[in-house]
C-alpha cells in the first residue's frame, strides 16, 4: 500500500528527473522536447504544497493522516 507522502515524494521526484532530464543536452532533441511537454502541466511544488494540505489521506505527510484518523475514532 502506498502511503500519502510516499505519493507526494513519488510525484515530486518524477518533476524533478522530468526537469533534469529537459535540462540533459545529451539526451535526444525529441525525449526532452516530451520531457517538456509533460511539465507543461505538472504540479510544482507551490501544488503538492497545497494537496498536502488539502489532502492529506493522498498527499499529507503520515503523522497528518495518522492522527486525523485517530481522532476520528
């Protein structure tokens, strides 16, 4: 089971090697044309910021989710 900031790291990571490989003059003019083309509308981290907080059983940090969950009960 994937846990919500596992998702958050998994969403962000993936923006960044898409930025690092756009950047990677030595990788084919056609991947990091694509490369582009997929952060055109990634979220950044201003985004994952406000998920986190929003939504925090998707992309919270674990201690948010866990003690929300507690106090539901």
């Amino acid at each position: 089971m994937t846990m919500p900031d596992e998702r958050r790291h998994a969403v962000n990571r993936t923006r960044e090697f898409l930025v690092e490989l756009l950047r990677d003059e030595s990788a084919p003019k056609k991947v990091r044309e694509e490369a582009s083309g997929c952060l055109r509308h990634y979220p950044g981290q201003y985004y994952m910021d406000l998920a986190k907080e929003q939504a925090p059983e998707i992309f919270g940090d674990w201690d948010d989710f866990y003690v929300k969950e507690e106090n539901n009960e």
